[in-house]
C-alpha cells in the first residue's frame, strides 16, 4: 500500500511539471506567425547564426524550464524489497502539571495552666539540683538563687492580690465570722458553744434521749461513763445505759441489758433514740470529749449542715 502511495504522487508530479513546459512552450513560439519557422533551417543563408539561435533557444528552454517548473521532492529511500516499515505516529508526550508545594502547617499547642506549672516545677527542681549538687559553680547557685528570687516575688503578688480581692469581696473572707485574733477568739468560741447548747435543748424537748452503749469490762468504756452521765445532767437529756457483756457501770445512773436489741459495730458507743418515733441516729463511736459532743448535737440538729 505505501509503494502504490509514493508512485501515484510521482505520477502526479511529473504531470504537473509537464503541463508548466508546454505552457512556456507556447509562450516562447506564438512569434512563429510573424517570423516564418524555415529561418530556422541550417540550409539557408546564415546557417551559423541560425544555429546559434537554435543553441541559444535550447539554452534558454534548459536553464528556464526547473525554474518555472515546481518542485518535486524526493521521496524517502524505500525499504527491504521497496517495503517501507509503517511509520508509527508518537503520540505527543503529556505535560506532567506542575506539582504544588506541600505546605506544612505546625499547630501550636498553649500548655493549660497545670501543665505550665508541671513544666516549671521540673525547671525549678532541675536548677536548685544541679546547684547544690554542683556547690562551688558560682553560676549555676546564683542561677538558682534568681529562680528562688522569681518564686517569692509572684507569692508575694499573690498574697497582696488575694487581701484586695477580700476587701472587694468581704462574703468570701472566712475570719469575717469567724475572727482569728485572740480578742474576738474568746468571744467568738462563747457565741459558738451556746449554739450547741440550744441544739442539745432543741432535741431533748423534741423527746430525743442517748444511749451509751458500752462494755463494763473495758477500760475505754469504763473512763468515757463518768463524762456521759455529767454531759447528760447539765443539759438536761435523757440518758440510758446499755451494756453488752452484762457488767454494769456505777457511774451511769440507769442501766439495761441489752438483749439483743441493738446491734453497734464497736464500743462505747452514743446513740440519739427518739422513743416516739422509734428513730435511732448515732452521734459517736469511741472515746469523745465533752465539747466534742456537743459539736455532734450540732450537726445532728442541722442535718450536718456546713458551718461556713
């Protein structure tokens, strides 16, 4: 199929080519009907310069005729036995677009409060550690030395700012009801305990009365009585005793057996009964002293509520 290609191209052209020569030729001899064709014979007269005409004729007709002709260009070289390998058209390379840069992006992270303080313990510790493992380096104590400086000055700020926050704040101060300074203290530890007092008042008139439950072989039990019956006495509760091994105390006015009715996991022991209702609340477990026990009225009476 490519040898039949090039040979009806060849054809073509030399078709072309021969139509431009008989075109020219035409050009060159319409003079003939003025000038008769036969001067042109070797047998006339001036043979010689009717040759030279002719010669110069065919010397024009030569040097004119590839210019005027068109060009005919020579076909490739033909192949093993005038069979030309397929020419495989390359396929147009692609363009690899360019690839963007890759952007790193660095998240930043804040340290939460603790965290910073965590990381400037560590810092702290490191320095006062290598200064006195380190005693003679100058450099590394008064670095240490600075660091302790740094410490106390943010402190100090803490403190001044924390007695201005109170004074813009005064519900937030505890020694606003409850005065620190030995002046007031007195006062104030008088107003607390008549607080209790009343509590211990508000339950007996309620018909709350105490149980001490002990054991009359056991000396813990045996030094708590005395001060269970005088708390009793002065404000004016009920008390009944109750001992669990069967020996009685002199020094508690009123005891029973326990019979198995009530069931406390260690003794002495204090416990509120209320025999209206039948409503038991223990109030202790151990030994306790007076004051003590009247704090415990206290939250009893309030249903532990917070004094502050």
């Amino acid at each position: 199929m490519s040898i039949g290609l090039r040979t009806s191209q060849r054809q073509k052209s030399m078709t072309h080519s021969l139509t431009y020569y008989c075109a020219w030729m035409r050009r060159i001899f319409r003079w003939k009907a003025q000038v008769p064709f036969t001067c042109l014979s070797t047998k006339n007269r001036g043979v010689e310069a009717n040759k030279r005409s002719a010669l110069g004729l065919s010397g024009i007709l030569l040097v004119t005729l590839p210019l005027i002709a068109p060009p005919v260009h020579a076909s490739d070289a033909a192949g093993w036995r005038w069979y030309n390998e397929p020419v495989v058209a390359k396929k147009p390379l692609k363009r690899k677009a360019p690839r963007t840069p890759s952007v790193t992006v660095t998240r930043t992270h804040t340290l939460s409060p603790t965290e910073q303080m965590q990381s400037f313990k560590r810092y702290f510790d490191d320095t006062l550690n290598d200064a006195v493992i380190n005693p003679t380096n100058a450099k590394k104590v008064e670095k240490s030395m600075k660091l302790n400086q740094y410490v106390s000055e943010q402190s100090s700020l803490y403190g001044m700012t924390f007695k201005k926050v109170l004074l813009d704040n005064p519900d937030l101060s505890y020694t606003k009801d409850r005065p620190t300074e030995q002046a007031a203290r007195s006062t104030y530890l008088t107003l607390e305990r008549g607080k209790k007092v009343r509590a211990v008042r508000s339950l007996a008139e309620e018909g709350w009365g105490l149980f001490f439950v002990y054991k009359g072989n056991e000396a813990i039990d045996k030094a708590l009585a005395p001060s269970v019956q005088q708390f009793a006495d002065q404000h004016g509760i009920e008390l009944l005793g109750v001992t669990l091994d069967g020996q009685t105390l002199n020094s508690i006015h009123h005891t029973r057996q326990n019979q198995q009715h009530l069931n406390v996991p260690f003794s002495p022991a204090l416990v509120l009964v209320n025999p209206s209702t039948g409503e038991m609340k223990p109030l202790a477990y151990g030994f306790i002293s007076q004051e003590d026990l009247l704090g415990r009225f206290l939250n009893v009476a309030t249903d532990f509520a917070p004094d502050f």
